[in-house]
C-alpha cells in the first residue's frame, strides 16, 4: 500500500485496536503547508477597502503598509479584517475577484454586518 496513509479510529466505546482502519490517499501537486489567502483590508485614513489575494498574508500586509503598492500607499494605514484561504490559487483568485464584484460586494457587506455597524458607531 505504497502512499497510502493508514488511520486508525476508536469505536463507540471500544479501543483504537479494534476499530477499522479509514485509508486515505495523500493528495499529490501540492505543498501542505501553502495556502493562497484572500484577505480585505479597511484603510484607517477614509474607511475604504481593498480586496486582494496572496501567498503571503503577513508579508503583503507590510507591503501595503509600507507604501510598496502604489494604488495603496495613499490610503495608508491598512488594517486586515477578514480573510479565507485556500489550497488552490485558482479558487482564491476566482474567490477574490467575485468579491470584486457589486454581487460578492453585497455578500461582503453581509459576512462582515456587525464590524461595519460596529464601526459606525465609533
């Protein structure tokens, strides 16, 4: 069973010996530790947002922060308020730009309701 990852599980009220073993197939084309982060920043100088997509979150976040992105720089500082990851950069790119659009806008302002009404009224 080469590549096969055996795993073993406990039955009801039994040991981990005697329950059945559930095989899993490691997945292949990737590294485990590597995900692709979509992520919105809120800039602290006029509210505004900015949706983007990443390998790096902590190191983009610097980035914008640092004035490396010139759309970004003058709305400088940002802060990071939400963010989903995802294996595939494909699905983080399609992810980041539906929410790029005025339907994934509504969706934003729906996941994130209690932030934005909590901001208003700071």
């Amino acid at each position: 069973m080469d590549g096969v990852v055996e795993i073993g599980l406990a039955a009801k009220g039994g040991s981990a010996q005697s329950a059945s073993p559930i095989f899993t197939t490691p997945w292949t084309g990737y590294n485990e530790f590597m995900f692709y982060y979509v992520y919105i920043l809120q800039s602290l100088k006029d509210q505004g947002l900015y949706i983007g997509y990443t390998k790096d979150l902590r190191r983009r976040l610097k980035q914008h922060n640092g004035g490396a992105d010139s759309y970004t720089k003058k709305y400088m500082p940002w802060q990071l308020i939400h963010y989903e990851a995802y294996r595939n950069e494909d699905d983080a790119r399609r992810r980041e730009k539906y929410l790029k659009t005025s339907q994934g806008s509504r969706l934003l302002k729906r996941m994130l309701k209690e932030y934005f009404y909590n901001q208003k009224q700071k």
